[in-house]
C-alpha cells in the first residue's frame, strides 16, 4: 500500500469486507463447500445460508451488498445454459402451498398478502428469494457508532411516485398502519437542517479544479455562479437557462412546442435550441441520473421540463403531460399533485418488514409502524416447518413448470436452489414477482412472443452506497446536506434525511455520528438508453468493493476537504448497495416506439400461464412501490380469476 492509500485510510479496519471476512469465518466456515466456491460463491455467503443462526443478521452486514455475492453467480449460469450442468439430482421436499411466490420485494410480499385476503389466513404461502435478505431492493442497512445506531435504505429510497397510489396500494399502506402525509409531519427532524444547504462540488477531472460551492436558493444565481471555476461565458448562459424567461420557440403552439420537445434530448435542447455553450452540459449531465439512470443526453427534453428542470420557463407550455412523455415525467407534469410521501430511516425496507409481520408475525417483534424502525429481525423463524407463511431466503428459483397442460393443471413444480441442492415444492397457483427478465429461463415453454416482451426492458443499474461517519461536523462547518457532484464516482453525496420515529433519534448535534448517501449511475453517454443500462450493469459486476472505497475516499476528501475532513479518521463504515438489476425500465419516447397501451411489452410479458401469474414493478415497466403492491394485487386477482369463483383450495 502506498503513501497516498495509507492517507486516505485504506489500511484502516472499518467494517467492510474485511469485517465481514472475519464474522463469516468464525460462525460458519464449516458450511462453505467446494462446490460453492467453485460457483463463484465466497466463503461468507455461504456462511450466511444459515439463517437459524443466532449470527444471521443481514441489515448489519457492510462491504459489497445490494445484489450481493452469491445472489447472482447461479442465475447467470442458468441464463446462459450451464446451470444444470453444475448440479445434481432434484430433491423433492414433499411440500406443498396454496401459493409459491419467486421474489420476496414489495411485489411479491404484496401478493402474498393479498391472496391471504382472499384465500383466508390458513393459506400456505412459500415466499422464495435469492437474496440473503427480504424486500428485494427494499432492503435496509445498520451501523452502530460510538453505541448509536444509524439505519439507512440500501434500496428504495422512500413513499413518493410522481403518479397517485390506487386505491389497492393506499389501502395496503393504511393497513399496515402507515398514514404519509401524517408520519411526514410528526417525524421529519429539521432541527439540525435548517440552516444546511445544496451544494456543488467542481471536481479538477472535469472543471479544472476542485471547489465546493454552497448555493442559496434564495440568491439570484449570479451570486453562485461568480464563486464558480467556469469561465464567464458557461456562467452566463447557466444564468440564462435558469433565470432567463427566453421562448426559444417562438410562434408554436404550446402543444407544438411539446412535441418538438419531446423529440430531442435535454443535451440537444440546451446546445441546439437554446444555443448554450458547450461547456455548460458537464453541468447539467447527471441531472437525470437519479430518475432515469442515464443522463441528459438520453432523456427526452419534454420530459425535462416535466421533471422541472431549467430553460424552459420562457415557452409558456401549458401546464400538465402530454402524449409522449415518460410516464414519471408526464405524472411529474401534472399540477396540484397531492402530497403523499415518507421516507423511514431505512426507506421501504419498513414496508416490507411491516408485511413480514402481518405475515409471519413471530419474525418481527411489535405492534406499532414507529416500534418497527427498531425491531430486530428474528431470521430464524421466517422458514419454520408448520408456519403457513415461510420465506426461504438464499434460494434462486430455477424453475416452474405447470403440473399437466396449462389449461387443465392444478398445480405448479417451482424448484429452487439453495447451498449445494436443487429441491422441488408444489403450489396450488405461483407468482413469479421476480425480475421479467429471468421468466424465459424460468418457463421456457412460455410462447416466444412473451418470452420476447419478457426480456424487452433493461433493468437500470444504480448504487446506493452508505457511509457512516464518526461525526457530522465537517457538513454543519460547511453548511451543506446534498451535494451535486457531476462527472465523480458517485454524482451525488448527501446527508440521510432527519427522521426521528419511535425510539430512532436522528442526530441532534454536529458531532454525533451521521450516514451519508452516495448515488452512483453507471452509464455511457451517448448510447441508446438501454444499451447505456446493459453497459452499466456489466461494469458494476466487474467492479471490486475496493475500487468503490478508494473512490469514495478520495472524492469526500476533497469535497470536504475545506472542513477539515479527514477519510481515514472519519470514516467508520461503508455499505455499497450494489443493483445491476436496479429500477423497471420506463419506455423512453426517444427511444422506444410508441404502443398502444395493451400493447406495450410489459402487458405482453405479463399474461397468466395457466397457474402461473406474473407480478413485480417490471410488470408495470414503472419503478415504483405502488406499481410492486399494484402488480402483485393484479397477479392474485388473475390466478383467482383462472380458479374461477372456486376459492384457491379448489
Ligand atoms: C436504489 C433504488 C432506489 C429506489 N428508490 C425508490 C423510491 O424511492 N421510491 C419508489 O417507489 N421506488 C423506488 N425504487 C424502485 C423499486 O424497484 C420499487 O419501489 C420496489 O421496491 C420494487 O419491488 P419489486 O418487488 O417489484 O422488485 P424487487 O425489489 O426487485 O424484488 C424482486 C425480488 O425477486 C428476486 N428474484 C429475482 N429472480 C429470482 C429467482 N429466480 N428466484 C428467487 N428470487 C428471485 C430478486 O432478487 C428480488 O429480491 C428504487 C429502486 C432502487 C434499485
């Protein structure tokens, strides 16, 4: 290790894989067998596929997570043809469930939830998921620092869709207790935050130096601008496209505005239209990373203005969507959009705990939504034998085949692998709420125009990467909580939002220990968007946790550097959530054609096979909690539906 390492701290023992390598080895060595290094699988993952173990806790686990080791190396190979080269014979469990759900996200929660309000709460549910831990990308993340707990997202981030809940979605949230409007009011902490501030962070790679710029939002942008490294002719024209009232259109109509608009990308927009300079689209790039996962040169300019960005505030558009826009877009655009929105400490890694308990209510201790932010998981008892709802962690579905002709089946095999076997249980009906992508490979009889549909949408690859520092000083020094860092590793740093709910206090000085979020989009500009995606994902799988750590030192180092920050002393720990298969695909109008709505890949995809009923967020080809709840609440509908009016025991 060199001189510059050491300064940054890559030496230092933090929790992270080094960590883990530890905990892994000391409770569960014995468990890792040849077979699964052989797969690819690390010795630690396969200590975790022991989930009655006291030790199993996966929230607290740091270094590499999100699609963790293990979760991924098995699905790939049964992709490519080589999965059923590497095991042996199936072992048939003799178990048999009302229902088998593949995917244990919101959406397959969900379902599993809304066909016990159907079937009855004697229903046997087997819930079965690839991850080491529940919710999909609803997953949570611990640290404790100096005693103090800190949760964090690792996924889904929060209660919020540019789109209204239906009726189905809502009424799960009030059923679990969780009122948003109302937990936004009484538990958002803003003590601490009022006086902090968005900030930009120049970096030298792409502005020439480095510089931290705190902005006022209540200043003209002149004020920020001027303490800028961009020349005067970039800051002049950001000046123009924020503030400037300019019709770059003029003598069109509003609606002719919005479809020109929607035919060419914000990029496109800002250096053809309103002529900026060149140099001002470092800028702006990575301002559609967060919704879309690529940026302003994918994104379609109408769809810009719906999201709010600048320029446009001279075009005098009519309020509201308009035919081609993406759907978040178009929900963005709409005025008077009602508030509905919470962030939990741990994002919705609480609504899927909130489902687990009404589902195997012995797993998670409480009763009320505030003493779920703290309640520990006992992992141990999600898959015990004789519970009518068991969730089999640590277990990737490789197949389901209907018992008999699809028209007349009454049952469904699902085999699964899970450690070194393959083992088989039946379902009365099965909702694949797993990944759209994997479906094909999972029922290989499917017609080849679903299986088509089924594999259209790229998911988008995204890291949400949390970092628990010893102290917050260095941000309250600086008076900032987001900071906008286009062109680094991560494009955008920021503080966890304040929410103190039930007995989780969020900070209440600068000195006690906060977390940050860091986003990171892997993406090539210029590409079509879902080429950008497949990109990505293939860049995050090939890139080690310790190309992240270096980054992720060396860039805060430098943002905070004015403050005094100090990497190697301050960071305590680091959790990369790593999402390959990250958010559903959203049909793009730059580049996706334009189908009428029932013909859209995603409704092709989801049409029931015989007791086969497709659910997850992809069904929707919308990213979105609500779309997870409404696609599962679909998919239980449908199976009852192909059940006729007989209940699911029939
Ligand atoms: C980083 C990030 C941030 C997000 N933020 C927000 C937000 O703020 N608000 C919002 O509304 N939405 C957000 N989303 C979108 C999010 O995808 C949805 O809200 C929702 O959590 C998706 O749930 P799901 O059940 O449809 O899919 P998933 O959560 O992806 O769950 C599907 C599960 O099926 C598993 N699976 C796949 N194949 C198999 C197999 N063969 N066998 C067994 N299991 C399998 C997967 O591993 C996964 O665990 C975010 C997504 C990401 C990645």
């Amino acid at each position: 290790m060199d001189a510059e390492e050491r300064h940054l701290g890559l030496d230092r023992h933090i929790t992270r894989r080094d960590f883990l390598n530890g905990v892994a080895l000391g409770v569960g060595g014995s468990l890792a067998s040849a077979w699964l290094t052989a797969c690819g699988w690390s010795v630690e993952t396969a200590a975790l596929f022991a989930p009655d173990r006291p030790t199993y806790y996966p929230p607290a686990l740091t270094g590499m997570r999100g699609s963790h080791d293990g979760s991924w190396e098995l699905a790939h190979a049964l992709r490519d043809g080589t999965f059923w080269q590497q095991v042996g014979a199936v072992t048939d469990t003799r178990e048999t469930y009302d229902l088998v759900v593949v995917g244990s996200g919101i959406s397959g929660l969900a379902a599993a939830y809304f066909f016990r309000q159907r079937a009855g709460n004697d229903a046997r549910i087997l819930l079965l998921d690839n991850h080491d831990d529940f919710g999909g990308h609803a997953t949570r993340n611990e640290f404790r620092v100096g005693g103090q707990l800190l949760l964090g997202n690792g996924g889904t981030h929060a209660i919020a869709t540019p789109t209204p809940y239906s009726p189905q979605a809502r009424g799960l949230l009030t059923a679990l207790g969780i009122d948003p409007p109302a937990l936004t009011a009484q538990c958002v902490d803003q003590q601490l935050f009022a006086a902090l501030k968005p900030a930009v962070f120049f970096s030298k790679e792409t502005f020439g130096e480095d510089r931290l710029v705190v902005r006022d939002p209540t200043q003209p942008w002149a004020a920020f601008l001027a303490r800028t490294p961009l020349s005067h002719a970039v800051r002049r024209d950001i000046e123009r496209i924020q503030e400037a009232p300019i019709d770059y259109l003029p003598g069109l109509s509003s609606a002719a505005k919005k479809e020109r608009l929607s035919g060419v990308s914000y990029q496109d927009f800002l250096l053809t239209i309103a002529q900026a300079h060149p140099d001002v689209i470092p800028f702006y790039q990575t301002r559609t990373h967060g919704l879309y996962g690529i940026g302003i040169d994918a994104v379609p300019a109408l769809d810009g203005w719906g999201i709010g960005l600048p320029g446009f505030q001279g075009l005098e558009l009519e309020p509201g969507p308009a035919p081609r826009m993406s759907r978040t877009a178009a929900g963005a655009a709409t005025p008077n959009r009602e508030p509905y929105r919470f962030h939990f400490p741990d994002g919705n890694a609480s609504i899927a705990r909130l489902l687990v308990r009404t589902l195997v209510p012995e797993a998670v201790p409480g009763q009320t939504v505030e003493d779920l932010v703290t309640t520990r998981i006992n992992y141990a008892r999600l898959d015990r034998p004789g519970a009518t709802v068991r969730i089999r962690l640590g277990s990737l579905a490789v197949r389901a085949r209907q018992v008999g002709e699809p028209r007349s089946s009454r049952e469904v095999e699902v085999y699964y692998t899970r450690a070194q076997r393959v083992y088989a249980v039946r379902g009365r009906g099965c909702v694949l709420a797993c990944w759209n992508m994997v479906i094909p490979s999972l029922c290989p009889e499917l017609p080849e125009p679903q299986k088509e549909a089924l594999v259209y949408g790229a998911k988008v690859p995204l890291v949400y990467t949390n970092v628990a520092l010893r102290h917050g000083t260095a941000f309250h020094q600086l008076g900032v909580r987001t900071i906008a860092a286009p062109g680094c590793f991560h494009h955008a740093v920021s503080l966890h939002e304040p929410i103190s709910i039930g007995a989780y206090r969020y900070a209440r000085t600068p000195e006690a220990p906060v977390l940050l979020r860091l986003v990171r989009t892997p993406c090539q500009p210029g590409l079509p968007a879902r080429e950008q995606h497949r990109l990505g994902r293939l860049e995050l799988l090939t890139t080690p946790f310790t190309t992240f750590e270096r980054h992720i030192r060396d860039e805060l180092g430098r943002m905070l550097a004015p403050a005094g920050f100090d990497p190697a002393r301050d960071i305590v720990a680091i959790t990369v959530n790593r999402w390959p298969h990250g958010y559903a695909y959203e049909y793009n109008p730059l580049w996706d054609p334009e189908w009428a709505p029932d013909e859209q890949p995603c409704v092709l995809a989801r049409q029931p096979f015989g007791r086969i009923a497709i659910a997850n967020s992809d069904a929707a080809a919308y990213a979105y909690t609500d779309a997870a709840i409404d696609q599962g609440y679909r998919a239980v509908q449908e199976l009852f539906m192909t059940w006729g009016t007989r209940t699911q025991h029939a």
